[in-house]
C-alpha cells in the first residue's frame, strides 16, 4: 500500500464555485488528485485516490514514477 507521504502533493483551497472545500493533486502523477470539505477528509480521500491511480497503472502495465 502507498501513502500519501510517499510523493510529493498539493493542497489548495477550492473557491465556493468549485463546491468549497480542499483539493489535492500529485504533480508526478498526471490525473491523480481528490478533494475533501477539509483538509483532514481531503487528505485521507487523496490516500485512496493514490492507490486506486497506482493500481489502475499497474492493471494497464504502464509505469509509476
């Protein structure tokens, strides 16, 4: 299992027209991100979006940086 302290992320706050809340992406890790109403729910969202990301890449026998 991956964690989230393994690969470098960003957090930023989504603007009330983008449904409020915090956003986390993975620059290294092209379309992996989630959201959260805060940055704890964003956080452990982001924890389950990286291990979805990382086993959808290992399924399609692409590599993970």
């Amino acid at each position: 299992m991956t964690h989230i302290a393994d690969y470098p992320f960003t957090v930023r706050p989504l603007k009330q027209d983008e449904g409020g809340g915090f956003l986390i992406s993975f620059p290294d890790l092209p379309g992996c991100m989630s959201d959260g109403e805060t940055i704890e729910e964003a956080m452990h969202n982001a924890e389950d979006a990286l291990n979805c990301w990382m086993q959808a890449q290992t399924e399609a026998g692409k590599s993970i940086p």
